[in-house]
C-alpha cells in the first residue's frame, strides 16, 4: 500500500526523498493530493513496508515542515492518526 509523508516545503521533500533513497527506501516525490490540505505541491511517496525504517529515519532529523503521514484509503488519501 502506498504511503505519503507530506511536507510543507518543497526543498524539506526533496532532501527527505533523497534521505530515504540512501537508506535503501524506494521513494519518489510525487504530487500532493488536495486531502493534504497544504500547499508544498509534492510529497515523498513510498510502500508501507517501509514505514517503520521511514519513520525512524525522520525522527532522526529537524523537518519543520513536515505535516504528516498519509495513506491510501480507496480513490482517495487520508492521514494516518
């Protein structure tokens, strides 16, 4: 299942994409969906089976923008509480 970390800003989505591809994640930024309600435009896509090490790796750094996690639910995205 698919998994986005939504961010606020474009240059904190980018550097955390980055992040996860060198830890081995297999991530892409994609564009935000209008459920985010935030106005960045991408966020970083990847598998649920990953969300443990994605977590991890995000407590590890200071993502002042980062809103939070959402998953697909259906047609549509909703974040994960």
């Amino acid at each position: 299942m698919t998994v986005l970390a939504v961010f606020k800003s474009r240059a904190q989505t980018l550097d955390f994409v980055s992040l996860l591809r060198s830890g081995g994640v297999v991530a892409s930024a994609v564009n935000t969906p209008k459920e985010a309600g935030v106005g960045c435009g991408i966020s970083a896509k990847f598998d649920e089976r990953f969300f443990p090490r994605v977590r991890l790796m995000l407590s590890k750094r200071n993502y002042t923008s980062f809103a939070g996690f959402m998953r697909r639910m259906g047609n549509t995205f909703v974040y994960v509480r």
